[in-house]
C-alpha cells in the first residue's frame, strides 16, 4: 500500500508539474495560455483563470484548441489582416494618385495663368505705345482731315489686329 501511495504522490506530482500553464504572447497582442494537455500542447482559446490552490492547474474560460489547430487560426487572422492592411495601402495609393493630378493640375493652371497675365500685360503695353506713339505724331501731319481720317483708321486697325492677336491667345492658353 505504502508503494501505491509513493507511486500515486509521484504521478500527481508529475501530473501537477506537467499541467503547469506557459504564457505565449500572440499576435494581436492577445495573451493565450498554452498548457501540456493528454494529446500534446493546447490553447486556452479563451480567457485563463488561474487556480487558487497551487496543486490544481487553473481552468480555461472558453475552449481549449490544440497546436496545430491554433496556428492555422492564427495563419488566418494574419492573413486577414495583411489583406486588410492590402487593402487600406491600395486606398492610399489611390488617394495620392488623385492628390497627384490634382497637383499637376494646379501647376498647369498657375503656368496657364502666369502666360495668360504676362500675353495680357504685353497686349496692354503694345496698346499703349501704339496709342502714345499715333498721339505724338506732329501736329503739321494732321492738318489735313484726310490724312488726319486716315492716321485714326490706321491706329484703329492696328490695335484690332493687336486686340485679336493678344485676346485669342490669353482666352486658350496653350496646355
């Protein structure tokens, strides 16, 4: 009898000893609790409460999966988050491409700008010199009404072709 109890003790112990949980940090910065079960390492898939008496292992708030069955899980919710990170960078991607145009775009309308109010400014300052330079034209020159008629229709053509050519080309600028 007395080997049957030494025998008895030393299982148990073993048992107590082998039952001991081994914390293992997961991703997803779960904590699981890996324990040595009958069958080989399993996972507490759920929340451990650990035993209040030293000699009992403590007990698993859910169910217990084994190894192999947590690590395809756990394969498959890193798959599933990869593939939402995919999925959240190709949003991103998109995003800046779109940001990218719309930059391009800007630049284009500012040097579109820039042409058209220097086009605009050249126009106004051709248009001065033509009006200033028929306006100093010597008096004596203009005497005649006819000549007079004809300078004014003169100047006039001018700044019309002047107006057509610096209108036209500050309505479509070039893109």
């Amino acid at each position: 009898m007395k080997t049957f109890v030494c025998i008895t003790a030393i299982w148990l112990l073993f048992f107590v000893v082998d039952m001991s949980d081994v914390r293992a940090q997961m991703p997803g910065d779960e904590e699981y609790t890996v324990i040595n079960g009958p069958d080989g390492p399993q996972v507490c898939a759920g929340r451990w409460v650990p035993s209040k008496d030293v000699a009992l292992p403590g007990s698993c708030e859910g169910q217990f999966v084994e190894m192999h069955q947590f690590a395809a899980l756990a394969a498959g919710q890193s798959a599933d988050r990869l593939y939402q990170v995919l999925q959240v960078l190709t949003s991103i991607e998109q995003q800046l491409g779109v940001n990218n145009d719309q930059i391009r775009q800007l630049f284009q309308s500012t040097i579109n700008t820039r042409v058209s109010n220097e086009l605009l400014m050249q126009g106004n300052f051709l248009r001065e010199r033509i009006t200033k330079t028929f306006d100093e034209l010597p008096k004596e020159m203009l005497v005649n009404g006819l000549k007079k008629e004809q300078v004014t229709e003169l100047k006039e053509n001018i700044l019309k072709e002047v107006e057509k050519l610096y209108s036209a080309n500050t309505a479509t600028p070039a893109k």
